[in-house]
C-alpha cells in the first residue's frame, strides 16, 4: 500500500499549502497520508475535513514534528492527538514564538555581514506563515547574495554556519509526554539522524520506549537497506510499530517524492491503533 505519515507544508518550512498536499496525495493514490509540521498545527487546522478523515479513499492523519534537546538531531512524530488539546497548543506556541525571536537575532547576524534583508521580506517570502531558514535562503537567491539555495545552507545557514541559531527544543520526555496526553502516538524520525549505531542507538530506543515512544519510523528515502533491517529488529524487541515517512518539503529539499510503497503487514500495527482513535 501507499502512505506517507511525514510531510512538511507552508505551515513550517514546506511549499505546498496542506490543501495543495492533500490534493497531490489524492492524485498520487496515496491511502494514509498526515502532515507533520515543525512544532505547529497551525497548517493542519486549517484543513476543515478534519472531522471526515475518510477522503476519497485517504485516511488523513492529524500529525506533528517536535524536535527534542539531543547532542546531535532527535525529532519526534506525533499522530492522531486532539488539535485542540489546550496544554498542546500553548507548548508548541511558545515553541513559535521563540522561533520569531530567532528569526530577529538571524536577521541582525546577516545585517552586520552586509546583507540587506528585513523581517518584513522574509514575511512577504512566508507568504504569510512561519518563517524559517528555508525562506532566508530563498530569499538570498532572489538578492543574487548566492547562486541557489544549497549555497546559502552550506555557506550561511546549516548548523554551525555564520548566521546559523539553534532552535528552542523540548526534553524528550516533555515531548513524548505532551502527544500522550493529548490522546496521540509517539514515533522516532529517521532514527539515522541522530548519528547513533546499533548499541547507542539501541540504548536510546530504551530511553524513549520508557517514556512512552509507540513506534520507529522504519523507511525513509535516505535509510539503506541495512538501516532498515536494524529499526525492523529494534521495533520487534521493544514493541514498537513500523511506520513510513517521505519528509517531503516540495522545493525546499528536491529530490523526494510523495508517499512510499509498502508491504501492509508491516503497517497493520499503526493502522489498528487508528481505528481505535
């Protein structure tokens, strides 16, 4: 079967509108489908058939993507939890409004290396949504500060780089613990990021299956077969469902497409806690 539980919209860093998403996810005959913006519902509550899931044939998935305190990259899935649920809400707002914050310090550090760029650009660049490194970099295209968009990450924008500020992150277990409560599950992103191997990332797995971890993103476009085999076998010992996620953000990483193929035993699991949602 076709899915794609991880897709980011114009409500993050994404740039396709969710409509725009859930149509392309029509077309491509996908049948289980979420979008999983960073730290925000603002892009999934503007979808207003949330209430019928069911759309022709595409069951749509309330999702979210929180990044969680870890020396190197360890983000957080949560699916089908209350959008509305009140102490969700007000920990992803703050999560927001320090990315404005950052968003300003950002702009200052390019203002004093000679860049002429404003926050009312970057907001016209947004089209109106949150505005992220993405939207910085388009925007230094345009300026011809650099030839594409690849330029102004490596040289500017990655981690590390000179205009680069690290993100407001939750402790994982505030993470795990604000889907929970509000009704949802909880799953590792592209479990290779975090940089860890077969014990270490074993002994992570631990650590978050404790706390409340529900599931593993197993597929991912940059997992290799080897990769795979290993989050298959850490989701059978520590009972955990298997789950696929393209991490589509139309133009802001090309190269990937929407919605991967699958064997449906190997999702079954995630779909029965669904059904029970």
């Amino acid at each position: 079967m076709r899915i794609d539980l991880h897709v980011h919209s114009t409500g993050s860093d994404g740039t396709n509108s969710p409509e725009e998403l859930i149509n392309m996810a029509v077309d491509k005959k996908i049948q289980v489908f979420s979008i999983t913006d960073h730290d925000t519902l603002d892009g999934i509550k503007d979808i207003n058939f949330l209430e019928n899931r069911l759309l022709n044939n595409l069951i749509f998935v309330p999702g979210v993507e929180i990044s969680a305190e870890f020396p190197t990259t360890l983000h957080l899935l949560g699916y089908a939890f209350d959008i509305e649920n009140e102490k969700l809400n007000q920990s992803l707002k703050t999560l927001q409004e320090f990315r404005e914050e950052r968003n300003l310090m950002m702009i200052q550090k390019m203002q004093k290396l000679g860049f002429d760029i404003t926050e009312e650009e970057l907001l016209e660049e947004a089209g109106g949504d949150l505005i992220g490194r993405p939207h910085f970099a388009s925007l230094m295209v345009k300026k011809g500060y650099v030839k594409n968009t690849q330029e102004a990450f490596e040289r500017y924008l990655k981690r590390g780089a000179s205009v680069y500020i690290d993100k407001k992150r939750l402790p994982y277990t505030e993470a795990i613990e604000l889907i929970t409560q509000a009704g949802g599950i909880v799953v590792l992103a592209h479990p290779y990021q975090t940089q860890l191997e077969e014990q270490e990332l074993e002994k992570l797995v631990k650590l978050l299956k404790d706390a409340g971890l529900a599931g593993i993103e197993v597929f991912y476009p940059h997992h290799t077969k080897k990769m795979i085999e290993e989050y298959k076998r850490l989701a059978r010992k520590y009972d955990l469902i298997i789950t696929a996620g393209s991490d589509f953000h139309g133009e802001n990483k090309m190269g990937i497409e929407l919605g991967l193929e699958v064997v449906e035993h190997e999702i079954l699991p995630f779909l029965k806690i669904l059904r029970k949602h």
